[in-house]
C-alpha cells in the first residue's frame, strides 16, 4: 500500500476497504450501519462511501424500511467492479464459470474434450472461457484487437501441477495435451488477462478453506477422491506445494497393503492409488461377489459406496465399506504422522458417496493406526469443488487490487 504507514491516505485505504469487507459479508447497509461496525462516525462514514461510489465500487440498492432520507440509503459493493473466471480441467471436460467481485456466479459454461485432442488445449481453454463469458453477457476481445477485457483475472485448475522451473505440467499423464513446454506461454498470449494455474485439490482446499469445512483452520489436509487420489497441505493459513508443485501427490504414495509400485510417473499411479482410489472399491466388491456396474471408476466406486450406505443389512457391502475405509486410514496415517494437522478434510464424490457412514469408519480407524488424532469432517462445499476454488483464488486477489484505494 502506497504511502507512510499512518498517514491520512493509508488510514483512509484501510477503513475503505474494512467497508467494503464488511458489505461483501452483510449485504446491503445503511450509513449508520457501517459506522457502527468501523466505529467510523457519521461524517467520516459519509465520506467513505461518497468515496467509494464516486470510486464505482459501491452503489445505492434501496432505502432501509422503505424510510426516506440519506442515513436511510442502503449501499452495496457494485457486483461491476470487477469480474474474474475460473476453469475446472479434467480428462473429459472443461467447466468454466465467470463471477463478479461479490463471488456470485453470472456464468458458466460446460465444454467436453473427448475427441477434441486435435485442437489443442489452447483452443480448449479459449472455447470453454467464451462461452463462460458469452453466457454471463460479457465479452473477451483476442489481445491483437487492443480492447481491454471484461475479466480482471482467469485462475485454471488441472490434475498435477505446473513444474515452476520448467513451465511443464507434471504428475497428470492422463490429461492430452497439456504437456507442451511452451503451454503456459501460448495460453498467455491467446488471452488478455492475468492467468494463474493450481493444482485442482488445491484449489478444493481453498473452496473448503473459504466457504466450507475448513473456515476458522489454519492447519489442515484435504483428501481428495475422484479418479484419482490427492491430497492438499495448509500449514499456517497457506497452502504447501512443494518445490516442484506435486507436495500433495498422496496417490504415489508407498503404503502397506499394496505391492510396491516403481517408476510411478510413467505408472501414473502408487500404492495409496491401489489401495484407496476408486478403481479399488470395484476390485473390492469383485472379491465380494457383488456386482460391478460398467463405467468411469469413479461412477462406479461412487455407485457402490452409496449403494452400501443405503443397504446397512447387507453384510458384503458392510465389508466393502470397513475395507475401503482401512484403505483411506492406512493411506492417512502416514500423513498424520508427519503432518500431525488439526483437521482432515474428505471430499471428492468417490468420499462423498459414503457419506457419514465412511467418515465414522475413517475416523475410528485412524484412531487405531495414527498417535495424532485429528478431527475428520466431510467436505462441506459438494457442488463443483475445485471450480469453486479457482473463483475464490481469483476473487482473493482481485479484490486487494481492486479495492485498494490508496492508489
């Protein structure tokens, strides 16, 4: 922030964006409202908000109680101000989502990749992100046109993770396309904004973290299971990654129980994989004479899991159940026991599938196997995780540059 701490500019900067804070969690106020949540008095709060609306960061929404009168105005942050889009990557398909600077979603768009490998992920991710910006009524001018575009900041979430060194993605063989050296460049120069890259659990964390099970934690692991099995590491309010990006990459992880898995990059899988990943619930139930459903492995683990929940009599899916269960423990353990973390979020659908009845399982299991005992909470966001991740990322860091009028 511009100036000397202290100063009449940075004390304003910082009660205008403590207003603003406070509009994003509260809704529309009134004048005397905020005054009283900054304890700001009338005059200064009256300033502060002719400010920000001649800023066009906050606007008029009504009256308080249909009551006339300028302390009876209701003032909110301008869902205008600003909009950042976020992308969900995966084998089958691109979700892409715009939202504005309050976090409501105005857009989203659905592209399927299979049998589009031909036109590269560059293409992908532009056709996926115009139709996200076309539905939500905006426009995404190419960067050789010079027209300035209506998204502050694009955040794109994959499998694996881009290599910082070297601009590569790694620990994701199983996504086409994306491993070209000069991607991240390429994608640069097809777009007109800021773009980040994380990895998708990573950015579950950070929906969970904001929205979700994990508000309040500093410290915490997500485990992730899908198609594939990752976990993400918050220590101290910050996600670790890792000095290659793969910090969280459990699914290569050794584990007792499993044959030992070498050359797991060119694998594309691990033990913790092998033991725990949703291919392991359909070779579970095979073993149990239950019948396995065709399709992904995740549709198929899920379809099992939630089968098993609902049939608590059924004495081979009550098996299944402590068997996957042991599975996710056994894999657990290991991080518990370096990591020692206070909470343990599950998420994916493959854990979602068994609800409540999986977690009290994990949980007494884990008991058993770990010294720690951290407390394990089902994933509180359910509805596209990772996409709702990658909007919160670009949220965050839209709104300190957008909001800070000290400049």
């Amino acid at each position: 922030m511009a100036g000397t701490p202290g100063t009449p500019r940075v004390l304003r900067a910082m009660n205008d964006r403590t207003a603003l804070d406070l509009l994003l969690e509260h809704g529309p106020l009134s004048r005397t409202r905020i005054g009283n949540l900054t304890g700001l008095s009338k005059p200064t709060a009256s300033q502060l908000l002719a400010r920000l609306e001649s800023a066009g960061l906050v606007i008029v929404t009504g009256t308080s109680e249909g009551r006339p009168g300028p302390s009876a105005q209701l003032y909110a942050v301008n869902p205008a101000a600003a909009y950042v889009a976020g992308l969900d990557v995966t084998p089958q398909r691109i979700l892409a989502a715009v939202a504005d600077i309050t976090g409501r979603t105005v857009g989203s768009y659905d592209l399927r990749t299979p049998g589009r490998q031909a036109t590269g992920a560059v293409r992908q991710v532009v056709d996926a992100l115009e139709g996200a910006v076309k539905a939500a009524g905006l426009t995404l001018p190419l960067p050789a046109a010079g027209g300035a575009p209506d998204l502050h900041r694009v955040v794109i979430g994959t499998p694996g993770a881009f290599d910082p060194s070297t601009g590569r993605l790694r620990y994701a063989s199983h996504l086409p396309g994306w491993h070209s050296p000069t991607l991240l460049d390429e994608l640069a120069a097809a777009l007109p904004m800021p773009l980040e890259y994380d990895n998708d659990v990573n950015l579950a964390a950070v929906a969970e973290q904001r929205l979700g099970a994990a508000r309040d934690h500093d410290d915490f692991v997500l485990l992730w299971n899908e198609e594939g099995v990752g976990a993400a590491i918050v220590i101290g309010g910050r996600l670790h990654r890792g000095r290659t990006g793969g910090a969280g990459e459990v699914g290569f992880m050794p584990v007792p129980g499993t044959p030992l898995v070498r050359q797991v990059a060119k694998a594309n899988s691990g033990g913790f994989q092998e033991l725990a990943g949703a291919q392991a619930v359909g070779a579970m139930a095979r073993e149990l004479g239950l019948d396995v459903p065709s399709g992904p492995h995740s549709e198929v683990a899920a379809a099992i899991l939630a089968r098993a929940v609902e049939s608590p009599d059924d004495e081979r899916l009550r098996e299944l159940l402590r068997r996957f269960a042991t599975g996710l423990a056994t894999g657990l353990a290991s991080m518990v026991a370096v990591l020692d973390p206070e909470l343990i979020v599950l998420s994916g659908g493959v854990i979602a599938a068994g609800g409540e009845t999986l977690r009290e399982l994990v949980q007494a299991e884990l008991a058993e196997l770990a010294a720690p005992r951290p407390r394990l909470l089902l994933g509180a966001v359910t509805e596209h995780p990772v996409l709702c991740g990658a909007l919160q990322s670009a949220l965050a860091t839209t709104r300190d540059e957008v909001f800070d009028t000290s400049r």
